[in-house]
C-alpha cells in the first residue's frame, strides 16, 4: 500500500496537474509497492508532461523491469568486479547548498574499450543499476536528515581528454543504455548536469546522446564554458569542491581529490578477457556459423518448476543477439530474457536464467538485423532441472532450429532488438 497521498505543494505541482496525478495513482494502484511513494508517482507522470496513459505505460514497465532483474537483489549482494572497480571514474563528493547529493564524473578519463573488453556487458549495467539506487538511498537519507524532501543530485560531467575512442560504436551503445535506463527507471534523479571542459569532439558525442534524453533532462542540462568554476559555486560550497573543479578541497595537496572522484585509467590488456579461454573447456563448446539474416534457436523442453539455463557464448567477430521466450499451451510467445545484443567479441557473456514454470523455452542467437556478416559462434548452454527420485539434477538437451540465409527469422516480436535495450540484463 502507497504512503497517504501529499499536497500539490508538497509534490510542487499545480492543482491542474494534482488532479492528474490522483488519477494517475488510481489507475495504477493495482501494481503500486510500498516503496512508491507519492513522489515517485510524480517522477513518472512529469516524465511524460503529465499524460496518464503514457506515464502508466512507463512506470508498470518500471515494476516489471525491477522483478525481472531482481534490482533489490542487486543492491544488496552484487560486488563490483574487481577490473570496473579498480579503473570506474566519479564519485560522491558531498552535497550542495540546497543538501542534494553531488555527482562529479571525469568522463574524458573512462577506458570504455579496456573495460568493454574486461567486464561483461551484464556486470557493467548491474553496477550501474546499483549507482543510481545508491544516489536514490543517499536522497532518502538528507531527507530524513533535513526534515525535507530532497529530490535529485547535482550531477558534474568533465570532458576533458574526450577523444575519438569515446565514440566507437560499443562505447556510444553502452552510453545510451545507461542514459536510458536513467530515463526509465530512474527519472529525475539529475536535477541539474554541469558540462564542463567540453572540447570540439563534445557536441558529436551529444548528438548521438540526445534523442535518448528525456525533456526534463535537457532542460536542467547547463553547458558551462570557462566560467565553470562560478557556475558550480552558485550551488557549491568551496570547501566541497575540489579544487580542479574551482573549489578549495583538496586530499594531501593533490586538487582532484582522487579517493573521492575516481579517475579511471587506460585498463592494462592483461586484464583484458578477449583472447582469454572460455569458462567452460572449448571441447564443450558447440560451434556454428550463423548465416547473415538468420539466427539459430534452441528448443528445450523443462518439465519442472524452478529449474534453470546456464549459459555462456562468444563470436569470432561482431556482436550477436540473444534473448529467451516461452511457448505457452497456446502457442503464444512469453519474454522471458528480452532480446538484445551483445559485444560477445569482445567478452565471453556467461549467465544463468532461472525457469519458474514447466513449459517449451526457446534461446535464440539472433543475426537477423545484419545483412552483410554472418558470425561465428561459440556456446554452451545447459539446462538444469531439479532433483529426481533418485537424488540427482537432471540435464537435459536441446533441439535447434536454424534459419535460412538472408531470411528474417520469427516475427516482428523475435526481431525485437534495441541497440540500447533498457533490459540489459541476463541474470
């Protein structure tokens, strides 16, 4: 059940909008949590300029999204993978004037190609997933400290040392991955963005970033030039800020204040998994060559609740798509693991899905979106049911099915691929 309902005041709306906002809550009242809060309501419906239709198609989306990613499991007991917690960037560096949270991110300084080459793209979007719900937390807490609400972080970007690598295709999909899961799930946890030392590289970069931007994003994005410095102090307090940004703070002389901001670094290729074994012995992996249009689908029959598909698979060359659904008794498709592509070239994905039902699961590898390339695949995939009679789990095979060269494989629903999936993740 949600907390009784606030005031238009309160929420900072006018009367016009709170009569939305009551219908709004009512028609979503069948999917509310505890943790929905009036004010998370309101971040859903100005998402979407106050339109009830389009602001319920998000926000049950949104609950749906959080079970089937278990994002509370996430936040308790996923544990940054050493090589992205070694060489991320930014950090907290304490709150404004007005007590939100501040975001000081370095951007310029990330290696996206070492660490796309060093962390699967599952682990990558968890880890991000577990920011932002941090920053949330950390909202929740200076509002219990003030006595106030407190809505939205200070969020600093410094470009400084963008260069040509920052727009590699992979780089720019994760990019939007995350700028949409922020939007979806997340919306306005920016308050206001500060771009700083922004060079001639930056306004290609935004270009590809924009569409992905939601209006109330745009409208607190300010672009500050070499008066950076004044700009942040207006909601800065200088002993807050370090001193590379135009504070006084600093840690053992040094201005950027390394423990608290991040810096990143070029991560070492001896780190990098692209060229490393496979998880599982080659011996056991099966091989194929996925024609360009075409795809491959793996048909398993599970004859028990709660059993569960391990997975792990790698191309030569170019990324892939992968997804999983069930067939119902009437031969309907349910999504079980949204469909999107993976950098498989670059890191081996490896990941378990659990099947909460007896029914027919199909995995697909997917090539239907490229016309050019066809892409050598490596996988392993088994299916685990729980124990029989006699004690032991049961392993079961799969039929495949393989689709023709050049001919789309399932229909528009198979095809259903995103370059930035706001569903990217397979565990």
């Amino acid at each position: 059940m949600s907390s009784p309902t606030v005031s238009a005041e309160q929420l900072g709306i006018t009367s016009k909008q709170y009569e939305q906002f009551l219908k709004f809550k009512e028609r979503v009242s069948d999917v509310i949590q505890p943790y929905h809060d009036d004010y998370w309501l309101r971040r859903f419906l100005r998402a979407k300029r106050f339109d009830i239709k389009k602001a319920e198609g998000l926000f049950r989306k949104d609950v749906i999204w959080r079970e089937e990613n278990k994002v509370d499991q996430i936040m308790a007991d996923f544990k940054t993978p050493e090589v992205l917690e070694k060489y991320r960037i930014g950090g907290t560096i304490g709150f404004g004037k007005d007590g939100r949270p501040i975001f000081l991110d370095p951007f310029g300084l990330i290696d996206f190609k070492g660490l796309l080459h060093s962390v699967t793209n599952t682990d990558m979007m968890k880890f991000y997933i577990k920011r932002f719900g941090g920053l949330y937390q950390l909202m929740l807490e200076q509002s219990e400290k003030l006595d106030r609400k407190v809505e939205g972080i200070h969020f600093i970007m410094d470009f400084e040392h963008l260069g040509r690598q920052h727009l590699s295709k992979p780089a720019t999909q994760l990019q939007i991955s995350i700028v949409n899961m922020c939007e979806h799930h997340f919306p306005e946890l920016l308050y206001r963005i500060y771009i700083v030392r922004a060079p001639r590289l930056f306004p290609l970069l935004y270009s590809l970033i924009k569409p992905f931007l939601g209006e109330h994003t745009k409208n607190r994005t300010v672009f500050c030039k070499d008066n950076f410095a004044e700009e942040l102090l207006k909601q800065i307090d200088p002993e807050v800020l370090p001193r590379y940004w135009g504070g006084t703070r600093e840690e053992d002389g040094d201005p950027k204040c390394p423990s608290l901001v991040r810096q990143g670094g070029k991560v070492p290729k001896e780190l990098y998994l692209t060229g490393r074994d496979l998880l599982i012995d080659n011996s056991q992996m099966t091989k194929k060559e996925i024609s360009r249009g075409g795809s491959l689908d793996l048909t398993y029959q599970v004859t028990k609740q709660n059993s569960i598909i391990n997975y792990e698979f790698r191309t030569q060359d170019h990324d892939l798509g992968f997804g999983v659904h069930r067939i119902d008794a009437g031969g309907n498709k349910i999504v079980v693991m949204k469909p999107q592509h993976y950098n498989c070239h670059m890191v081996p994905e490896t990941g378990q899905i659990d099947l909460q039902e007896p029914g027919t699961y199909v995995v697909k590898f997917d090539n239907g979106y490229s016309w050019t390339r066809s892409k050598k695949l490596s996988y392993w995939i088994e299916l685990l049911e729980p124990e029989s009679e006699d004690g032991e789990a049961e392993v079961q095979g799969a039929k495949s099915k393989e689709s023709p060269e050049g001919g789309m494989a399932g229909d528009e629903e198979d095809g259903d691929f995103v370059q930035a999936n706001e569903n990217l993740l397979s565990e």
